[in-house]
C-alpha cells in the first residue's frame, strides 16, 4: 500500500499572510478614501504602490484589477487641463515595478495583462533649451495612448507616444524589451527596438501571417484586406 502525497500546503510561506492582508488592507482604505474618478469592486493595489491622493480624481479603475508591488500611477505636475487622465478597465493586471505616466490619457481596456518592468508614458522630458537644466524643462506636450482588450505586455517593455494617438490593437502581445513608438493593428506580435511586426493573425487566412507578409500588413502596402485598421489607425 502506497503512502499518498501530503496535500500541498496552501501558503508556501505562512509569513506571506501578512503581506496579503496588507495588501488587502491597503486596497480597501484606497477605494474608501481616495478620491477616484472611479474605483471598481475585488481590487488589489500593493501597499508599496506608489499613488499620489492629489491626482486620484484623475483615475479611473475598473473591477477585479490587481496593481503588483512598487508600481506608480503617476500624472505628472505640469498634466493640463482636469479630466480623467488614467482609465485602467476591469481585469487588468499591473505587473510589479510598471510606471504608468500619463498628461493627457492613458485609457487600458480589459483583460490587460502586463509583466514586470513595463514603462507606458504618454509624453516625454523636454530638454531642447541648452540654457536650462534638463530637470527645469517640464515635460513635453505629448500624445494619448490606448491598449486595446486582451493584449500582453511583456517585461520590460515600453509604450512611449510624444504626439498624435498610439493604439495597440486588442490581442496583441509585445515582446520583453520592445520598444513601441508607433500604433499596430490588432493580433499582432510586437518585437524590438524600435518595434516592428513579427507576426499578425489574418482573418481572411485564418492563419498567423509573418515576414514580408507580416510587414505588408503593418504598413498597408501589400493585401490591405487583411487589416482594414491599419488604414485608419496605423498610419499616423
């Protein structure tokens, strides 16, 4: 008779229930007493989450979101006129160490997942004034940015716009370390710096599509019936 397998414990560590209810803990009291445009319901903010009280009627958080540990929402200083700044919809997950920095809009839509590292900004520093410590410059004007439903970002990449609209089609994933300047259309996979199409789901094939027939979609040149978006959103 063989002796069964103990049951795994359910807490590796039992020292990890104090982290948790902290967590816990910390979410709640946000929801409760921070001023959000918006704050869904089962949220999971870090208690190491950097988050300014002065700038949370500038977010909006949707349900069942979880922000890992030391990742800031920042809306910087000179953000201009008031309205919501950062929408993140249900769903979603803010891997730890992510910065998410936005002066006009950043708006993440549902079932977004993210790994660690990940910078998204919606504008840069200036520093064209030579006369001037880069520090005194203030940042740019900068753009919007807008992370359709389902996609995935991978660690360490970043989504930086400094004008117009970028929009990352819903489904898509981005590569560890790609550095995405520019929109793609939607099932798309992202790699490099900067970031070019590697690979794209055709409806009309019914198949991944890569290589030249990859590049033809994301720059509208070659069978455009295979990303009618491009038209209008890719070319910016």
């Amino acid at each position: 008779m063989t002796k069964s397998s103990p049951s795994p414990a359910r807490f590796e560590d039992p020292l990890t229930l104090f982290s948790r209810a902290g967590t816990k803990l910390h979410s709640l009291w946000l929801r409760a007493m921070y001023p959000f445009a918006a704050a869904g319901k089962n949220l999971s903010i870090h208690f190491t989450c950097r988050l300014s009280r002065k700038a949370a009627h500038q977010m909006r958080i949707g349900n069942s979101v979880i922000i890992r540990k030391d990742a800031w929402l920042n809306i910087p200083v000179e953000a201009g006129a008031a309205g919501v700044k950062i929408i993140i919809e249900d769903n979603c997950l803010i891997g730890a160490r992510n910065l998410i920095s936005a002066r006009n809009l950043i708006h993440i839509e549902r079932d977004v997942m993210m790994g660690t590292s990940v910078l998204i900004q919606d504008h840069h520093h200036a520093y064209e004034d030579v006369l001037v410590p880069i520090r005194d410059q203030g940042c740019t004007p900068g753009g919007r940015i807008r992370i359709e439903q389902g996609c995935w970002i991978g660690q360490g990449a970043a989504i930086v716009c400094n004008e117009g609209e970028l929009v990352i089609g819903r489904n898509s994933v981005i590569a560890s370390n790609a550095l995405v300047t520019r929109s793609f259309p939607p099932n798309s996979v992202l790699v490099g710096n900067p970031a070019r199409l590697a690979r794209q789901f055709s409806p009309i094939k019914g198949a991944w599509v890569g290589g030249e027939a990859g590049r033809s979609v994301a720059s509208g040149n070659g069978d455009e019936r295979l990303s009618p978006w491009v038209q209008s959103r890719v070319a910016q």
